[in-house]
C-alpha cells in the first residue's frame, strides 16, 4: 500500500489479486498527508479484519451488454467522431464484443475469457468469409480495453 500526492490530494493505492488477475485500488484519501495515512491504516485494519468490501469495483454488478450499451451513449457518441462511433457500435453489436460476453457481468471476466474470445475470433471468418485479421482483433480489443477503462 502507499500513499501519494496529486495536485492538492492525497491518495490510497493498493495492489490486491491472487497473482494472476492482479487489480489496483485507489481513493482519495484526504487534503493532507495525515489524513492519508489514516485512511491507509483503516484499510490495512479491515484488510487483516477481512473485510474487502471497500475494493468493490463501481461497476460491480453491472453485465458487459448494459455497461456497452451505456458505454456507446455516454461516451462514444458524444466524443468521438461519427466513423469511430459506427465503428465502436459494430464491435459491440451481438455478433462481437457483446455476443460473446454477453449477460456475464463485467467484473466476473477474467483474462482467460478474453483470451477465449480472441481464440474464438482467430477461427472465425469475417462476413465476407475470410479468415479474421489480427488487426480488426486488435481494434476490437482496444475498443474492450477503452471500455473497461470508462466502468472503472
């Protein structure tokens, strides 16, 4: 755990995983350096109590097709220009990103379900009926990644 300055706020940040899906946690803890040490010390207290409600992502609870649904409205449409935006909503559309993980809720995939999903990519065939290119893979995986961004 650490505790550090940006701007005028001090901030907790955490590393917690089992290794293979390591995650970070942060939080504002506060307007002067005591402050944030005793927000760290509260959260190494409920650390060694048990108690790891506090790493609760924001966006638990929430399943991949609502969260990109939410994603294209709140974010692609209003930022991005017109092309990016139909580009965005074709990779997310049910034949893609959220055909595949569909109702699963954004904080239960892991690594090996995206992994599964460029496997399944690779084998496919595009509408025309050619092998998948790894770029348009790698399109679609910066449009997950940008989405797993937003919900965190």
């Amino acid at each position: 755990m650490s505790v550090y300055k940006r701007g005028e706020t001090y901030w907790v940040q955490a590393w917690y995983g089992n290794g293979e899906n390591l995650r970070r946690y942060r939080s504002p803890a506060g307007s002067n350096f005591k402050e944030a040490c005793k927000a760290e010390a509260a959260i190494r207290a409920k650390v060694a109590a048990g108690d790891f409600s506090f790493l609760t992502p924001r966006s638990a609870g929430v399943s991949f097709s609502d969260f990109a649904d939410r994603y294209l409205e709140t974010w692609s449409r209003p930022h991005k220009t017109a092309k990016s935006y139909e580009r965005d909503k074709g990779i997310l559309d049910d034949n893609h990103l959220k055909g595949f993980f569909g109702k699963k809720l954004l904080s239960d995939i892991t690594r090996k379900d995206i992994e599964a999903y460029i496997t399944r990519r690779l084998d496919g065939r595009n509408r025309v009926g050619e092998p998948v290119k790894r770029d348009t893979i790698n399109k679609e995986l910066t449009t997950l990644k940008h989405l797993f961004t937003k919900a965190v």
